[in-house]
C-alpha cells in the first residue's frame, strides 16, 4: 500500500511539471497573440486613413466626370440642331436640284429651238428680209411685214437673254446652297472633332476612376483580409484563455484530488498502525506464551523507483492522399505569375476527397476567408508544444470553430475555393500560432512524410 501511494504522488509530482511548462507556454502564445493584435489594429488605422484619401481622390474625379458628361450632353444638343439645319439645307438643295433638273430639260428645248431659229436666220436673213420687200403687195403690207420680222428677231433675243439670266440664276442659288452645305458640314466636322476629344478626356476620366475603384476595392480587401485576421486572432486568444482556464481547473482537481488522497492515506496509515499495535499486542501475549518463539513480522519491500514519464513526439498524420502540385518555399503565382513564398503545400486529388486532421486539437475558425476559400484552423498542443495546421480551398466543411477534434477526424472535403487554379488542398503547419504574414509557417512535408 505504501509502495502504491508512493508511486501515485510520484507521478503527480512529475507531471505537475509538465502542466506547468505547458501552462507557461500558452501564456507566451497569449501575450504574442496580443501584441500581434495591437499591431494589426494599428494597420488597420492607417489602412482606414488610406481608404479615406482614395476616396476623397475617387470622389474628386467623379465630379470632374460629371463635368464632362454635361460638356457632352451640350454638345450632343448642338450637333442634334445643326443636323436638322443640314438636313433642312440638304432638302432645299435637293429641291433646287429638281428645279434645275426640270428649267434645264426645258432651257435644252429651248436650247433646239433657239439653235434652229439661229441656223434658218443665219442661212435666210437676207433672202427674208429682200422677200418682205419685193413679196409686198403695198406700202402699208411692206411696214407690217418689217415690223413683224424686227418682232421676232427681238422675242429671239428676249428668250435668249432670258434662258442665259434664268442659268446664272439658278447656278447661283446653287452654289449658294453648297456654300451653305459645306459650311454645315464644316461646322458638324469640327462638332465630331469636339465631341471625340471629349469622349477620349472622358475615357480617360472613366479610367482614372476605374483605377481609382480598384484601389478602393484592394485597400477595402486588405481591410477585410484583416478584419478577417484579427478575427481570427482573437477567436486563438479565446481558446488559448479557455486552455489556461482548463488547465488551471485540471491543477485545482489535480490539487483537491492530492488532498483527498493524502487524508485517505493518512486515514489508512493509522488504521494501519492501529492494526500493527493490535498485532504487536497480540504478538506480545504469543511471546509471553511461547517464549523461545520469536515471531516476525514481514516488512514491506522498499518501493520501485518510478519511471520518468516521457512526453510524445511529435506526430502528424497526412491530411490527404495525392500528390504535391507545388511544394514549400519560393514560387511563382500560378494566378498572377508574380513570385512569391508559398507558405504551404498543396495536395492535389479529386474534389470530395475527404481531409483529415493531421493531430487531435481545437478547431479556430471553420468558414469561407479571403484568399483561401472554404478553411479549417486547427490549434494543437503536441509534446507542450503549440501547433497550428491549415486547411484551404475545401469544397465543404464538417466541422465547426470550437469544436475539439481528435487526429485523423474529417474537417472538410478537397476542393477549388478561394484564390485557386484547381481542386487541391492547400496546407499548412505552423510552429506556434498562425499569424499575418505567417512568419511561423514550417515545411510540412518532413513532418506528414511527403
């Protein structure tokens, strides 16, 4: 009994130790977790300060946009009104057109009769005027015909002047209506011209803003990848205070458990002498009895030296069968091209594989995050050492923040969430607590045997 009272406080002893260092050990996470925070609001401030410049230009340029927009609708107007004069000008030019079409095929009639006229006067001018002369019958026939010869050679002049000032007329109001045409024209030219520099100082007013909306849209990502951080920090830092606070509960039930077994062996070691002095006493009466017998009592063997309690090492299941598509370390993005440091590696298989944990812990966060889709943080305390694995671009989730899981227990299903070019499993490990920009990301391959 003694030698298994013993053995009990001896292991209590050993692994007060131990809960000590672990206990220890969280409370250095904890206080890290808290600095990281700090830091993280502070680049959360200047981000804000960031977002509010950007928007201040944005908004800027949007009422130079505005602007422009009033230019063009101005413009749009007066081209709109000197297309209807151009029209109205084309429409009288047309008509101008039908009349010198018509006078013409007229004036060409009389262009044949007119020539006829010339070619009988210029054959029979004089034999006409010798027979208006010798063909008179009087004095008085004679005046009648001369006046009527005169009469028609000045109609012919008349219809001649007439037909030569009825062209110039309307080949003037003609050339009127082209000048007038061409200065439309001319004038809607330099309205496209306008209007197609505006459209360009639009364009690029539209692309300033674009640009600018992109810059917003980024700063408003990385302020949500961080609120997205600190969330995450602070769901650790919880879980981390609800370790501490476990601990400290186990010490206290350790401590009460320790008290109640050493009342009950101090309980059980007077029943024990009780027992031996009743013993003796009988002994004594035997020996008074028998006096040449001498009565032994039989001694409890010395108790065993305990063995020292070894901690476990450090195991790490594979997360998931497949093969590794992009390992540990540098590479370029396979999304942007860009190099970078990929802090994980990825394990391509079919989608609806299903991933494991790769050791029993607390699961962090279990949903949809920026940049790496459906994912699943777990922390793990192995060999009183602080673990944190990472499971990205899941297609499902099986579990849920808070929830202890024990090692190869599914946290999710192989997918192509998030920031990815195909189904994989990104994976990470890290020694300590994730952080933002990982700077405690380990290789995982070494530790699950890829």
């Amino acid at each position: 009994m003694k030698r298994s009272l013993a053995l009990g406080l001896s292991l209590t002893l050993l692994a007060a130790p131990v809960m000590a260092t672990e206990k220890e050990t969280l409370k250095e996470r904890q206080d890290r977790l808290s600095n990281q925070l700090e830091q993280s609001k502070k680049a959360q401030v200047e981000t804000d300060a960031e977002l509010e410049v950007t928007e201040a230009q944005r908004d800027a340029v949007s009422t130079e946009i505005r602007a422009v927009n009033e230019r063009l609708e101005g413009l749009s107007e007066q081209i709109a009104v000197q297309q209807v004069e151009a029209d109205a000008a084309r429409s009288e030019l047309e008509a101008t057109r039908q009349q010198l079409a018509a006078q013409g095929q007229y004036l060409e009639g009389q262009k044949a009769l007119l020539s006829e006229r010339l070619r009988v006067l210029q054959i029979h001018e004089d034999r006409s005027y010798l027979q208006v002369v010798f063909e008179s019958r009087s004095f008085g026939d004679f005046v009648t015909r001369l006046m009527t010869a005169q009469t028609i050679a000045e109609q012919d002049r008349d219809l001649i002047h007439s037909y030569m000032h009825e062209v110039e007329r309307l080949e003037t109001l003609e050339t009127t209506q082209r000048t007038q045409l061409s200065f439309v024209k001319q004038k809607e030219r330099e309205l496209v011209v306008t209007k197609q520099a505006l459209d360009q100082a639009a364009t690029e007013k539209h692309a300033l803003l674009s640009e600018l909306n992109e810059q917003v849209e980024l700063l408003e990502l990385e302020r949500m990848t961080r609120d997205e951080e600190q969330a995450l920090m602070n769901e650790q830092r919880r879980i981390i205070a609800s370790q501490l606070d476990a601990i400290a509960t186990a010490e206290r039930e350790r401590a009460e458990a320790e008290a109640r077994a050493k009342q009950e062996a101090e309980a059980k070691a007077a029943a024990e002498a009780r027992a031996r002095a009743e013993a003796a006493a009988r002994a004594e009466a035997t020996e008074r009895a028998e006096a040449n017998q001498e009565t032994l009592t039989p001694q409890a063997p010395p108790a065993a030296e305990p063995e020292a309690v070894t901690a476990p090492v450090s195991m790490f299941l594979r997360p998931v069968s497949g093969y590794v598509s992009s390992r540990f370390g540098p590479r370029e993005n396979p999304l942007t091209g860009a190099p970078e440091s990929h802090r994980g590696i990825d394990i391509v298989n079919a989608t609806g594989t299903p991933i494991v944990s790769a050791a029993p812990g607390i699961v962090i966060k279990a949903a949809e995050a920026t940049g790496y889709g459906n994912v699943v943080f777990v922390s793990h305390v192995v060999s009183e050492q602080v673990w944190t694995t990472v499971y990205g671009h899941l297609d499902s989730i099986t579990v849920t923040a808070g929830q202890s899981i024990g090692a190869g227990q599914t946290v999710g299903t192989l997918g192509n969430t998030g920031w990815s070019t195909g189904p994989h499993l990104h994976f990470e490990l890290h020694r300590g607590e994730w952080a933002p920009g990982q700077p405690n990301a380990v290789d995982p391959g070494p530790y699950i045997g890829y």
